[in-house]
C-alpha cells in the first residue's frame, strides 16, 4: 500500500548497516521483491556510482515477518578496476531471512546479440484485468496500487520453443520514477518476484498448491525505465520434487531485451495438518 519510493526507503545506521521500511501490507508475510529491492539499495549506497549493477543472485532463507522491519548487514567483498561485489544479508530478530550476492561493473565495449522480442499485443491493447484471478486482481489493486499489470490472454501468447508453459505481462510503475538509473534497477529487483512464480502453476490449475520463493536471480542488460512498460515473458521449463524451476526475460517497448531472471520456487501438495496431534515443543 506504499509508494514504490516508500516500500525502498532504507536508512543508514553504522557502517555497512541499514534499516529497512515496513509498508502497511495485508500480506501474512513479507513480499519476496520488498526484501531484495531494500537489499539492493543497501548495497548501491556502498559502491562509486561509476559502477553499475549488472546481477543479483539472491536466497529466501525464512520467511519474513511484514510489521517488523529488516536489518541489513552489506560486506564490500570486492573492489577491483571493473568490477564490484557486495554480499548482503537481512536479518529479523537476529535470524537471517535472506541472503544476497550483488555485482557491479564498469560498461565496456564489446558484440551484441539478443533474442527477438516475442511479437504480442502491446500493454494499450489489453484491458487493465487479470484474466479470470480475481484474487490476484483484488490483492493487485490493494498492495502495488502504483504499478500497472496487463496479462497477455492465454490465446495470444507466442511461443518459440516447445514448452510446457508460457506467460507474457506487460508492467510498469505509474509513475515518474527519478531518472537515477539504479533506482529503476532496485525498482525492477523489486517488481521481478511478482508473477513469475505463477507461471507454474498454469498445466495445474485447480490443484491445492502451496508456493513461495526460494531463489531468485537477476542480470541487468540494458538501460531501462520501469515507470515505461516493460513485457515480462515467463515460463516454467520443469517442476517437481515439491520444487518448480521458472525463468523470465524483460523486454522494453523497442524490443530490447533489458533484463533476465531465473527462480526455483516452492510447489508443493499442501501437507494435511492433525489437529489432534500435540504442538510442537
């Protein structure tokens, strides 16, 4: 229910420690992208902003627990002449609930090459809702009132490859964003864990699942703007052992692909609870 700026907001409290915000939510935990977008500026504010962040590898060790805020601790790993890495961890009650590797580096002239754009309907042709999910709708509008999500219709998703799934959503942040380019990298951080997940999900619907995030990683390839729409085409190549592996590639408007992101996330039968077991001691 905060503004993207207010759900980033970290606070410098020593050296290489910050406190994090805790936004208003209804969530029963902590959303997987605030705690890696906080974790991401976090570890911005320690490095020479002659470098820029190119990936993330991230870990969600417990779940967090969204009335108290995070602390984070950030080590200055590396310093070298073209790159930078910083490895960050957020702690909760002096638990740590999540664990991050960021680096940075100096852009260099080399080849290009990307994959094409998948040609779908552009964000203005699709309407606001979220297909049939009137849940995810409602949780939408109440949660991330500043971002826009327009989901591709099942029917007109383009594949290229044979695979066992396929998801394509247009976002972007209502906006305007401050034109520093490593907010809208932590804005991406944080937006990138909503909805891809879900793509695995799609061959199941109907079946009790529960799901959360596990891992997450992010390479940054090109200059982007998250408060311009961004397409987000996701598909989860294989799932089992209670486990579902998902990847998604970002695209602006142009074509280009500006960022890419792999997630193993947790997809399992719910386990049937005895109620006249005794508690846990």
């Amino acid at each position: 229910m905060a503004t993207l700026a207010e759900a980033l907001s970290v606070r410098g409290t020593g050296p290489g420690r910050y406190l994090g915000s805790t936004p208003e939510t209804r969530m029963q935990r902590t959303f997987g992208g605030l705690v890696a977008g906080q974790a991401m500026v976090a570890a911005v504010d320690t490095v020479d902003p002659a470098y820029a962040v190119h990936s993330l590898h991230g870990y969600f060790l417990r779940p967090g627990r969204p009335r108290l805020p995070i602390v984070f601790h950030v080590d200055e790993v590396r310093d070298g002449r073209s790159f930078c890495i910083r490895r960050v961890t957020g702690f909760q009650e002096g638990r740590a609930i999540f664990t991050m590797s960021a680096s940075f580096h100096i852009a260099q002239a080399g080849p290009e090459h990307q994959d094409e754009m998948p040609r779908v309907p552009g964000p203005e042709e699709l309407d606001l809702s979220w297909g049939r999910d009137e849940d995810f709708a409602s949780v939408l509008a109440v949660e991330w009132p500043d971002w826009q999500l327009r989901l591709v219709p099942p029917a007109l998703t383009v594949s290229t490859t044979d695979q066992a799934t396929r998801q394509q959503v247009w976002f972007r942040n209502i906006g305007p964003l401050p034109d520093d380019p490593l907010f809208h990298v932590c804005a991406l951080t944080y937006m990138s864990d909503m909805t891809l997940l879900s793509a695995a999900f799609i061959p199941h619907h109907g079946q009790p699942i529960e799901g959360a995030s596990l891992d997450h990683a992010l390479w940054f390839l090109r200059p982007f703007r998250a408060d311009e729409w961004l397409l987000y085409d996701q598909s989860s190549p294989s799932a089992g052992a209670g486990r579902a592996l998902t990847q998604g590639r970002i695209y602006d408007q142009s074509g280009a692909m500006v960022a890419s992101v792999t997630q193993e996330g947790l997809m399992r039968t719910p386990i049937p609870v005895d109620e006249t077991a005794p508690p846990p001691r």
